[in-house]
C-alpha cells in the first residue's frame, strides 16, 4: 500500500514520535489522495494525522515480541543493498 511506511516494531532504539507522525502522514497522503491538503481540508487532515499517529504510539508500545531488537543500521544497509540490486 505505502511503500514509504516503514516498519516501526522491534527497534534498537524504539521508533520516535517523529518517525511514527511521519509514517501517519504518509497513510493519510496515500488515503486522502492529496499531498498537501486545501486549506478547507486542512484540519481534517491534521486531525487524521494525529489520531493516527497517536493509535501507532499505542500499538506499537503495547506489541510485544520474545524476538532481540532489529539494529537499524543494519536494517538500512539491506534496504540500500535491495535497492542497488534493483537499480543496477
């Protein structure tokens, strides 16, 4: 669906409210179909943003999993590698 939210889970160090209000931000974008909302919309589509992210927060602190931290640099590297591959 969005290929831009990236999974938030299971993190060394955990997601930051930056990285979760942006992956809220881009389900929103991707559901409103617009990018930047008219200014007619544009409460209702921070409103969105907000709750979503605010829901995000709370799943992601009440998940748990028996499974060690993901490192993010390494995670970052494979993505980067996926990508060259792709690309090249």
């Amino acid at each position: 669906m969005c290929r831009n939210i990236k999974p938030l889970f299971n993190f060394d160090p955990p997601a930051t409210d930056e990285e979760i209000h942006d992956a809220a931000l881009q389900f929103v974008r991707k559901v409103s179909g617009a990018t930047k909302p008219s200014k007619r919309n544009e409460f209702a589509f921070q409103h969105a943003v907000s709750s979503i992210a605010a829901c995000a927060r709370e799943l992601l602190d009440s998940l748990e999993t028996s499974q060690p931290p993901r490192d993010r640099e390494e995670v970052a590297a494979k993505a980067r590698a996926r990508t060259a591959v792709g690309f090249a």
